[in-house]
C-alpha cells in the first residue's frame, strides 16, 4: 500500500474514441472514487480538448487539486532497468546510453524520461524506469490538455505504477481500433506487458486488484465500461502519493503553461511579509554601520600591519627554500589525480564485448574501481586484453570464471584511469604488427587465389587443346599403283 501525502488527486485519460476522469479521495490508509465521468470523443462536435476541458469540471476540478494526466496507448514504450546507484547527470547520461537498446529511433525523434523506483530490502542497484515518446505523439497529447487550467504530470498509466499497485496487475483496454487488452504485471525485474487472450469485456476487478481503490460510483456504471476507468484509477493514486514531486525532476518536463497557481493569496502575502522583514533588517543593520565604523578602520589598519609583517618575513626566508617550495608545488600539480568518467568507462566496456556476450546487471562503480560480469555461450579467452587495450580501463584482472546452465560467467576488475604514454605506445606498436600481418595475409591470398587461376586457366587450355586434336582427320594412307 503506498503512503498518501495528499487527500485529493483527479485524473484524466483518453483513448482514441473515449474520455474518462475520476476524482480519488484519501480517508484514512484507503482511497475511493468519489466521483466519475465519462464522455464520447466527437458527440455533439466536441473536441478532445473541449471534452477533457469538461471532463475536469464534471468531477468538481480546481487550481488546489492536483491533476495527472495520461495520455492514449499509443507511440509509447518503457522498460524496466537496474542501474548503478550513480549521481542525476552519470544517471540520465548513462540510460542515454541504454536508450538507444530501447528503439531504433533516434533520440532527436523521442522525449524521454525516467522514475526512480522504490528499492527492496537488501538491493544494492537502483531499480529505474525508463520510458519515451515520440514527438508526434507528445505534441498530440498537449494539444489535448492545452484547454485544462493546470497539469502537474503528463505520462502514460503504466509508467505511474510502483509504488501505486506495487503488489498488483493493471490491464488496460484498447480504444476503438487497437482490439483486445494488455495486462501489466509485477515480476522480479520489472512490470512485463502481455496482451490478453480473451477479448471480452473484463469487469474492474479483473482490471485492477479490489484493494487498489474502493470504485464508489464506478459501480453504477454499464459493467462493460466499469474497466475502462482502470488508467485513470492508477494515475489518481499516483497523484495522491509524493512521487509526482519527487519525479518532478525526472519526467519529460511539461511546458510552463501548465503550471499550477494554487495559493496565490498565500504567496502574495508571504511576500509583502519578506519585504517588510527584509526592509526592517536593512534599517536595522544601518543604525548599526555607524557604531562599527570604527571597528572597520581599526580592523583594516590591523590587516595592513600583518601584510607588512609578512613581506618582511618572506624576505628573510633563504631563496633555496622558496626553490624547494615552488619545486613541491609544480609536483603536487603534475600529480592531480586525472581519469575518466563513467560513462566513458560504460562504453568502453561495452565496444569490447562482442555481439554474442553481455553485462549482468552487477556493474559497481566506486571512486573509479569497476567490477562487472560478463556472461555468454562460451568463454571469451580475448576479452582481458581487448578491455586492458581500451585508453579508458588499465590494471584488468580476471577474478571469476564459472559456467551455469550452460552459460560462462567471467568476473573482471579493473581501474578508470587513461593509458599512459608508456601503454599507449605499446598498444600503437601492437596495432601496426597486426595490420602488418593482416596485410601480409591478404597478399598470401591473393597471390594463393592468383596461382590458383593460372593453374585453372593452364588447364582448361591443355583440355582444348586435347580436344583440337582429336578431332582433326587423320591423314589417308597414300596407296601404291
């Protein structure tokens, strides 16, 4: 059960053909619906922002309550990731990285954001997940929302979910054209999506688990369509919880226009009262410049004398001293420790595994020491010195190898550190005897593959020329008279 911060939320979702809204209210440790409403998108001529518009206003909107909207099911994805606990930038810059596994799209064609999920007792990685929409798709979707006073979160259902039903399912509908239904449930590395086999209308317990939510006036509703408030059941739970704030950061920014004006009068008040605080400070504090003037002067005069006392000092200093104390210097600036970052260092890691490899989930990260795992069919003998012959990691050294259901596991260690100039023309010598090699290898082939046609082409000319002569008559005996 999640922990409510608030006692009232209202959310708003939209399918292709439908529009639904609901409007949860926290009594004790339990929510319920307190009101709902549903319309028909094109009835009467309305469009979808006029019916969203209405839609707020049917279950009693305003500035103070917080409003979360979601968006219809299409030109959407997410993905479930454990990450490295790492800072907000190696964060967003590193599932950048993990983006680009996602979908095929280019980022400049995506919004994206992420929610970091709660952790479980005893994890030592950051559940995160990740999700993005295409450009086309957000656009739509703020065009919808443009007519509503305020908007404090714009997301798909299913990314809202954890810590709102972190123990159960939601299955949601798809609107006119998308048939059937798709379930998103809870397993050990994430919620995973499955489309339901059975098409029919699904009642809203089948749809979100009876504990979720007490559905108040949803039960009066047609049973066929009590299921399709499931969406926004999930998003006002969302709502109620603190996490619209704390993934405030995190989420695809919406634009300024949407932001709430609650407590205006509160704010302006509030203010008044910091200028006449900050007006009484500075009154304060000028009757009490007069009294440290002298205070100041004597102070800087003070100051002026210890200066002079220095100078004095530094020129009764030997100058071999002054020597050694600018040598110790240059050193200790040589010597500043430089290396990469992380995302440097993940990507490194990641060229240097092949195709048929990957990286498990155990990568650490501690003040530039790695420790990672790689598993795959078989036993990469290669990979210790392709990861010691990247200019981002030195100092690799194999700590396990073990197989298990016929999949090798390996172990590395390794230091976040640039080659030095000593590696680096090792590694340069290296990579010329290999192209040497290489080269000398093609020119075996070549020559091999040269050889060979002659020897094709000699052949097939000893061959007609056989043939030439056995067809040439042979000459008639001359006969004597």
């Amino acid at each position: 059960m999640p922990s409510f911060v608030r006692t009232q939320s209202i959310a708003v979702t939209w399918t292709t053909d439908t529009c639904q809204a609901v409007r949860l209210q926290v009594s004790g440790n339990a929510c319920q619906v307190e009101k709902c409403w549903q319309g028909i998108l094109g009835k009467d001529g309305a469009s979808l922002a006029e019916l969203l518009l209405h839609a707020v206003k049917a279950v009693d909107g305003d500035d103070g309550i917080y409003i979360v909207a979601g968006g219809n099911g299409q030109g959407w994805g997410m993905a479930d990731l454990n990450m490295p606990a790492l800072k907000p930038e190696e964060m967003r810059a590193a599932l950048s990285f993990e983006l680009r596994k996602q979908t095929p799209l280019s980022s400049d064609r995506l919004r994206w954001g992420y929610r970091l999920l709660p952790k479980k007792v005893g994890e030592t990685t950051q559940p995160v997940r990740l999700y993005y929409v295409r450009n086309e798709h957000w656009n739509s979707w703020l065009k919808a929302i443009d007519g509503l006073h305020h908007v404090d979160a714009l997301l798909p259902a299913p990314v809202a979910l954890d810590p709102a039903l972190e123990e159960g399912s939601l299955v949601i509908q798809g609107g006119h054209g998308i048939p059937g239904s798709y379930e998103y449930s809870r397993t050990e590395s994430g919620r995973q999506i499955a489309p339901k086999e059975d098409d029919t209308a699904l009642r809203i317990a089948e749809a979100l688990p009876p504990s979720a939510c007490k559905i108040g006036p949803i039960a009066d509703q047609p049973q066929e369509l009590q299921a399709s408030f499931a969406a926004a059941i999930a998003l006002g739970i969302y709502g109620l919880t603190n996490c619209v704030n704390t993934d405030q950061q995190t989420r695809i920014p919406l634009p300024d226009r949407f932001q709430a004006r609650r407590h205006i009068a509160a704010k302006i008040t509030a203010g008044v009262l910091g200028v006449f605080l900050l007006g009484l400070m500075v009154y304060s504090l000028a009757g009490n410049l007069s009294g440290h003037a002298a205070q100041i002067r004597q102070i800087d005069l003070q100051i002026k004398k210890t200066k002079a006392e220095l100078a004095e000092l530094k020129k009764q200093i030997d100058p071999k001293d002054n020597e050694k104390t600018e040598v110790i210097k240059n050193e200790l600036i040589a010597n500043i420790p430089n290396r990469p970052d992380f995302p440097s260092v993940l990507l490194a890691v990641t060229k240097s595994v092949p195709t048929t490899h990957w990286i498990s989930d155990a990568f650490e990260w501690r003040d530039g020491q790695v420790s990672f795992k790689v598993q795959g069919p078989t036993k990469d003998l290669e990979l210790t010195t392709r990861l010691e012959d990247t200019k981002f990691l030195g100092d690799v050294t194999e700590r396990l190898s073990s197989m298990n259901n016929g999949a090798y596991t390996q172990r590395f260690e390794a230091t976040a550190r640039f080659d030095t100039d000593i590696e680096a023309d090792l590694l340069r010598s290296r990579e010329e005897v290999q192209k040497q090699r290489e080269k000398e290898r093609l020119e075996r082939e070549k020559a091999a593959q040269k050889a060979v046609a002659e020897a094709e082409a000699a052949a097939e000319a000893e061959l007609e020329e056989e043939e030439e002569t056995e067809e040439a008559p042979a000459p008639e005996a001359s006969q004597e008279e």
